[in-house]
C-alpha cells in the first residue's frame, strides 16, 4: 500500500489542525492511501487526556519507542515525548524551530522505514521544509505543503512570533515554488501560487456534512423570542469581540432579547473586558469556559448565527476560519464584517449576515435587525447555510482535486 506521511505542530483532531489534516487524510485513504501521521509538537495532557488510544505496536507504521502513538479510526497519530522541562531542553526546542536539526531526523527514520511516496507539511515554519526539499528529490519522495496561515509582520508581536511570522513569509516566498504542489485553504493563496506557476488546489475547512440534518430554533427561554448567536474560540489578535459584546449588552438592558454563548472564554474575562461588576449572564452573555470539541459542538448547534470579525489584514484573507466551516456545517450561519476573507462565502440576508464595519452602532442595528426577523425568516437563512456547507465544505466535495494533485505527480516519478 502506498504511504503518505503527514506532517504537523499538531495531530489528533482534537484542535482545528488536527481536523483539517484527519479530513484530508482520510479522502487520500478512500483513494487507497494509508496515511501516517507525525506531529512535530510534543505530546502533552490535552492529548494524553483526549481518550484515544495509545499503542505500541502496528503492522502497517514504523513506531519507534521513544515516541508516543495514538490510534484513530485506523489512522496512526506519532508524537515526539513529553517536554522533560528545563531551560536547556526549551533552548533546544527553540533551535530545532530555527534549523530543524531533530525534526528532520526523525522525519528522515521514518521514510527510510516506511517508504513513503510523497510527504504533505501543514505551515510549516521554514527549516523542515528547506532541509527535505533535496532529501526528497533524492529519494523520489514528493513533496506538498498544506497552506493556511500568512502571518502578519507585526513590530508588537512578541519575539517567538516575530520569528515565526519572519520564516513563513519566507518559506511561502522563496521554497513552495520549489515544491510538487501545494494545498490551500483560501481562494487568496490559491490565486497567489497560481500567479506562481505552482500547481495549486483550494481545499478549505472540511467537514462531514450531514446531509438529512434538521434545521430548526432552540429555545433557551421557553415562550420568548430570543435570538441566540455564538462565538468559539478565543479573540487574541485576530477576532474583534468587543464591539459586538457592548452591542449585546445595551441592546438587552431591558431584558433578554438575543444571547450570546462564548466557548473558550469565562465569565471573568467578559467582566474584564467590559469593565463591569455584573454578571455576564443577566445581560444575556453566558461564558462556558474551554470545552472539549464534541461540547463546544453540542452548545454550536444551538445557536441561531455565528459571529465572525476580523482586522481587514492578509491574515484574514490568506487564512479560512474553521468555526465559520464547522458552524455552517450544522446550519448555524454566519455574521461577518466585510474584509474579503470568509465573509465572501456569504450572501446578506440569504446565508448569513455581512456587516460594513465592527462598529457598536453598527452591530446594535443588526441585533436590531435580526431580532425583528421571523422566526420562519431565520430557519431559511439557517437551511441555507447548511445547503452552502454541503456544497463548499463537504469534504467529498474535494476527492478528485486532491486525487488529481498526487496521482499528476506520480505520474511524473
């Protein structure tokens, strides 16, 4: 059997990484490859606690004992061990960052064990990808990158951040040309390698789309008309929550009209930022905290729309947010403001919402907007989310572009 390696910071689908590497792996599966996957960050308690199984033998993947492997649904998951602690070991981990000296080698034990044909590296930084690039014309192994972060070149960013923002620019600019193709998640850098001469397909977020999923409105408050949205994840730099929240806030300072559900943030950190002593929940926003995936998916499903802002940056338009993915997916359609990045997915009023600009003002009308909606009005525009996910996220969607991508390039061996 033909074997492909997969190559990423992360592994099990426990995070958006390991979601998108699972879903594209398991379309080369169908076509008859057996993918073995090899995180290049180190195992830790969120994996070791994710309850997939860890093995220590298999039949059809090299699993040498000093590394930790899982097992999911057949696919093999391998992680370098734990982070022992100290500073010497971080330096360490730092430096393998920069030159990709134990990265590269423990990549290497596994082709020369495996044999794989090809290798895909998911964004990585620069050194890995520096050093296999003649490792693999030499063994006739060929050689992909998955694309879906351009980071931003911020002054403010912290050391760490800087370094990686510098090398990524400098990979995307100076070695993808120089590989057999490449894997995009957005529109704009399919249209940058395009412009590159670089054979390219687009493959965003992907999902199982359910097919026969009924579409309908959850009540939270019984009897009353509330509308209910939902933001997972955490803002850091690249999502813009504030504005929306002081929306929120006064447009429920009479009671409950809309409420708002944020996963990977408490109650704490919503007092904080809006400076308040109350608790979020009387005005309508009600925090859970970090959930597992399967959790955050089950509270997703309950909203009415999602709410996606961001800076008008490259980040956002070289990159595709997996939640705007997964929520359209199960009929939760999205509230963008109008960048060029996922927002252009969305048609106003029909499959979701667009916003001018993240503006207090200009998001109180929208709730205003959309809590005078019919309730029959919401349930369209969520039915014909679920129909745009079916079409554009839908992983089957992708099996003869992602076919067509490897099997031109064996045919080229």
């Amino acid at each position: 059997m033909k074997k492909i390696l997969y190559i990423a910071r992360a592994g099990l689908p426990i995070d958006a990484t390991g979601i998108r590497t699972y879903h594209i792996g398991s379309l080369l599966e169908k076509q008859g490859y057996c993918l073995h996957y090899l995180s290049l960050q180190r195992v830790c308690t969120r994996v070791e606690q994710s309850g997939y199984e860890r093995i220590y033998q298999s039949k059809s993947a090299f699993l040498p004992k000093e590394d930790y492997h899982y097992q999911k649904d057949e696919k093999i998951y391998s992680y370098p061990a734990p982070f022992p602690g100290g500073r010497i070991h971080a330096l360490n981990d730092l430096a393998d960052l920069l030159f990709a000296h134990v990265a590269f080698g423990r990549v290497k034990r596994y082709c020369e064990t495996e044999k794989p044909i090809a290798i895909i590296l998911y964004n990585d930084a620069y050194a890995l990808t520096k050093r296999l690039i003649p490792y693999c014309q030499k063994k006739g192994i060929k050689l992909f990158a998955d694309v879906t972060e351009w980071y931003e070149m911020d002054a403010n960013k912290k050391p760490a951040d800087k370094m990686i923002a510098y090398l990524t620019d400098k990979r995307i600019r100076t070695l993808d040309q120089k590989l057999d193709g490449i894997i995009a998640i957005s529109r704009y850098f399919e249209d940058y390698y395009k412009q590159k001469k670089v054979r390219c397909i687009n493959i965003p977020p992907l999902m199982q789309v359910e097919k026969d999923l009924e579409i309908q409105r959850h009540e939270y408050y019984p009897g009353k008309h509330v509308v209910n949205f939902i933001y997972a994840g955490a803002p850091g730099g690249k999502d813009i929550l504030l504005p929306f929240l002081n929306a929120v806030q006064r447009f429920n300072e009479n009671g409950i009209r809309v409420r708002l559900d944020l996963v990977g943030l408490n109650a704490d950190y919503v007092k904080k930022l809006l400076n308040t002593n109350v608790a979020p929940e009387e005005f309508g926003v009600v925090s859970h905290g970090r959930l597992s995936h399967e959790d955050t998916l089950k509270i997703v499903k309950k909203a009415d729309f999602g709410i996606l802002f961001r800076y008008d940056k490259r980040y956002a338009k070289a990159g595709f947010s997996t939640k705007f993915a997964e929520c359209m997916s199960v009929g939760v359609p999205m509230i963008c403001n109008k960048i060029g990045g996922c927002d252009s997915f969305i048609t106003h009023m029909e499959n979701g919402l667009l916003t001018n600009t993240v503006s207090e003002a200009e998001l109180y009308d929208l709730l205003a907007d959309v809590f005078s909606l019919p309730s029959d009005d919401i349930v369209k525009i969520k039915k014909n989310a679920h129909a745009f996910a079916m079409k554009h996220f839908d992983r089957s969607t992708y099996a003869t572009s992602l076919q067509t991508l490897v099997n031109q390039q064996e045919s080229v061996r």
